[in-house]
C-alpha cells in the first residue's frame, strides 16, 4: 500500500488568531501559496515557509494536511509525523496522531495538532529554524510506517507585524505582505528576543555592526535605499547577499529605515523621523568608521517610539555616542554607546540630544513616517522645511548662482574602466525623466559610483532642485567647485567623493557609493561634455 502526502497548510484559517500565524511572500516578487508546503516543493526548507506570532498562539496549534492513498477500499487511516531525525527536537515539535477518513482514497485536507509547539515557540522567542517531519501511516494505530518526509522553514516574531506590513493581506500583488527574505535577516539578528525593544536594539547594533565589517559605510550623507517616501528593501537585501545592491554607501535615512522595518516585522511600532535643523555634534563614530570626529547635520534621521519626541525613545544605528558622560570635544576618552531605546530628551544628562548635539539646533521635527516598499530616484520628495531651505540657501549662497536659458539635450556613457551594473528611469513631477545608474570600476569589488541625472520640465527651476539635491545629503559639506568648471553652477564634496551640478534645464549628481572612495571630479567633467556637446 502507497500513501503520499498532497498539501499541508499552516495559515489554514482566515482568522488568523485561530492558526498564530500571518501571510507571507518570499520577496518583492515571488508569493507563498497557501497550503504552503505541496509536492511540487522542492527539499530546500525554504520552499516551505510558515510565521507565528508569539503574542497571538492559540492554546493548541494546528496544522492542515491532505493525504491519498492507493487502496481505494479503505474507509480511514492514521496518520501522524514525528520529529526527524529520531530522537531530535524542533520548534514545532510532533503532529499528533489523528484517525482520517478516506473518500475513494483521498483525504482531503484535514485538522493535525501540534502539542508542544506553543512552549516551545514562546520559550524560543524570536527565532528562524528548519524543521523536519516524518510522516507516518497505521491501519491499526499501533504499528506505523515511514512512507514520507517534509522539511519546512519556521518563523517566531514577538507581536503581529506592524506598517509598512500587512500580514493580514493574502492579495498577490501586495508587495507588503511580509517578506521571508526580511524574516530570515531579522529574525537572525534578534535572535531569541522576547519583547519588542529587545528585538528593535539587536538589530540596531547588527545593522551598524555591517560598517564595522566593511560591508556598508557612511560616505557623504546621502541616501541609497530611503528614497521617496519609499525603501528599496530588495536591493538593501542584495547589498547584505551580495556586497553591492544601490552601493555600499548608506546614510541616517538608510539607517533609520532599514531598523524600523526589519523591527516593525517582528511586531515592533516604531517609526522613522527626524530632528534638526543644524545640528553641530560632539565626536560620533559614524558606521563604517573608525575614527571619532565632530560633524555637522543638517537633518538627521532615527528610528523613532511613539510620537517621536523628546520624551520618546529611538534607535540610531546610524552612528555611536560618547557615553561616559563627558562627551565635549575636549575629551579624548570616549566609550562607545550604541542609541538603542534611548530617550531623546532636553539635554539631561546621558540622554540622546545630551550624547550627541554640541550647538546649534537639535529638535524633533518629524514628520514620522513608514516608508513604504519599492524604488525610487535620489533626492525625492522634495524639502519642504523652509527653515531648512533657508539655511541651505545662506549656506550655499544661493542668490549668487547663475541662470541659464532651458536646452534639451540626452545623457550618454562617458566612462571608461568602469562598467554599468544597474539603470534605472523614473518618471516624477515637473521631470520628464530622471535616469540612475550604477557603476562598478573593473576589478573591484569596493569602488562603486551613481549618477543621476534629471531632466527638468518647463514647470521646475533647476537652480531650487540643486538646492534640493544639496539638502538630501545629511552632512552640508560641499563647497562651490571652481576649477574645473563643471555646469553652469556646481559643488562638491571633501574628497571630491560627490559632485552636484546644474547644465542648463539638466541637474546631475555624481557620488562614490562604495566602502573605497572614488574621486569623481574627472567623471563629473566627462559627464557635463556630454550633456553640453549635444545640439539643443
């Protein structure tokens, strides 16, 4: 006699407090059927996926499953799965062994209890896992034969996730369905947590923990995974897979962002928003450095608790903060403290706002925000602080840039020794078109550049846009480039690692993304000849 397995379900109950568990999706573009295991699954865990959540378990976890059999005249067999190999434990534990009716061979999917996975689940805490079943079959109850194995990858969050997620939604086509390439990384870095904040500060450090083994680092400020309002989730997770993604490079936004959502799909509240709006700060360790400096933000971004004010404590994997309680720039003695669930404050002692900021202004300004999921240019939205704006038109003299008449010209490659890994087209208000692409130099794997270009409609001035740009970079460092002439106005960074300029109705930025600086000056130079030589 013959028996197989057709389907086992584990989100097998539209309501979900029935089952513990939530909807999920693989990644961006691939879904997770339900029933989440069939024959068609391949022996990789993966393939198989289920998520529970701890503060939603119901008393007795269940599973659905589906059998048929080749003896068509049985009217019922036992079935049951024990943990494999024999004699291991796993999350989930056994699948108690039930009585199933036959109709013409066929079960249909049928109830199976798991009566140590609530323990177990609660005792793991956070966790990710492969587990492995051996099903079994009887005709009498008593004596059971191997005839099939399962193999399945499990999840354990603290609560539901939170926004940007929506793991009550089974629709295909939602991208915020919680993903299992995010679970497999969160659920990694906060590793047998069992309350939110305990997940949130793991994997603040984990994150800024990146920098210090020379995956990421904070180059010129600017953002290449928060942008629009939106989170390039799948290229941050191809930059931990695969060392490159948007580049190496990442600023607060990238920060802010990445550790409220990775937390937020381990049932964590927290939001990403800002204070400022000139911050000159006491010596920081910037992720991905080593040394301790001073630097000046014009805007910085945490993850934020609550209504993210002073009173509401944040997450800052951005950077590290003298906390010995002498954080002055006179004190060479620094002990590094990584903001997690630390208060903002007014300035008392050993708070945020205390640790970090030396002069200037250092307030919370929100607006707090989930950015949602997806792609988007650089240097969008838009700023829309005016008092910001202002300091930026102060600091980078903006009455004395010059204008020019519109041209419409085409961006073409300039580059040689460097080969293109991505190219993206955006479409935004008053810009027709905005192409980004992604160079890598030959034979690196730590040099790499982004060029953006934008093309501004008759509706949008180009000189207010470069202003934008300049504001969307988190330290305001640049200085107004004289030689070479780049545009009809142009600045740039200490080290010539980033360059913005204006060419007609056209604004360009040219910035080092990965963890070894480039210079672009000379691609800057290449880049305006070839925006300038066209016809108009």
């Amino acid at each position: 006699m013959q028996v197989l397995l057709e389907n086992i379900a584990f989100n097998h109950d539209p309501d979900l407090s029935k089952t513990g568990s939530f909807f999920l999706r693989r990644n961006e573009t691939q879904v997770v059927p339900i029933p989440e295991w069939n024959n068609n699954c391949s022996s990789d865990p993966a393939c198989a996926p289920a998520a529970y959540v701890i503060a939603a378990l119901p008393a007795t976890l269940t599973i659905k499953a589906s059998v048929v059999c080749d003896d068509t005249s049985l009217d019922s067999i036992h079935i049951q799965a024990v943990e494999s190999p024999a004699g291991s434990t796993h999350i989930l534990g056994s699948v108690q062994a039930i009585r199933v009716s036959l109709i013409k061979g066929k079960s249909g999917l049928v109830a199976f209890q798991l009566p140590d996975a609530r323990t177990r689940i609660t005792n793991a805490g956070v966790s990710v896992g492969n587990i492995a079943w051996q099903w079994q079959f009887s005709t009498d109850g008593q004596n059971w034969t191997d005839f099939q194995k399962t193999q399945h990858r499990i999840y354990t969050v603290i609560g539901m996730p939170q926004k940007p997620w929506k793991p009550t939604s089974n629709a295909q086509t939602d991208i915020h369905v919680p993903w299992t390439e995010v679970l497999d990384q969160s659920c990694k870095w906060a590793a047998e947590a069992k309350d939110v904040d305990t997940a949130a500060a793991r994997i603040t450090r984990n994150m800024y923990q990146l920098g210090q083994n020379k995956l990421v680092k904070y180059v010129d400020g600017a953002a290449c995974y928060a942008r629009d309002k939106k989170f390039d989730c799948t290229r941050f997770l191809q930059l931990l897979t695969q060392g490159f993604g948007n580049g190496q490079a990442v600023n607060c936004e990238d920060c802010a962002t990445v550790v409220s959502t990775f937390s937020n799909v381990l049932g964590a509240k927290l939001f990403q928003s800002t204070m400022g709006v000139h911050i000159n700060t006491h010596p920081i360790l910037l992720i991905g450095h080593d040394d301790w400096h001073s630097t000046t933000f014009g805007i910085h971004e945490v993850a934020w608790k609550n209504n993210c004010d002073v009173n509401d404590p944040l997450f800052d994997a951005c950077l590290q903060v003298d906390g010995d309680g002498h954080p002055e720039v006179g004190d060479l003695n620094h002990k590094a403290l990584q903001p997690t669930n630390l208060v903002f404050g007014t300035g008392q002692f050993n708070s945020y706002k205390f640790c970090l900021f030396r002069s200037g202004q250092c307030d919370p300004i929100g607006p707090k925000q989930r950015r949602r999921l997806g792609s988007g240019p650089f240097g969008f939205p838009k700023i829309n602080n005016l008092s910001f704006l202002n300091d930026l038109k102060q600091r980078y003299e903006f009455h004395n840039w010059p204008h020019r008449p519109e041209g419409h010209v085409r961006h073409k490659d300039a580059f040689d020794g460097w080969e293109k890994i991505s190219v993206r087209r955006f479409a935004e208000e008053n810009f027709s078109n905005v192409i980004e692409t992604l160079f890598k130099r030959r034979g690196s794997s730590q040099e790499f550049v982004e060029i953006t270009v934008y093309e501004a409609g008759s509706a949008e001035q180009p000189n207010e846009f470069l202003l934008q740009l300049l504001g969307h970079f988190e330290v305001l460092n640049f200085t107004r480039l004289q030689q070479p002439i780049v545009g009809d106005v142009s600045f740039i960074a200490p080290g010539n690692s980033a360059v913005l300029f204006r060419r007609r109705n056209f604004v360009a930025a040219i910035r080092s993304v990965g963890i070894s600086q480039t210079q672009v000056d000379e691609m800057a130079v290449a880049l305006d000849l070839s925006l300038h030589d066209f016809d108009q």
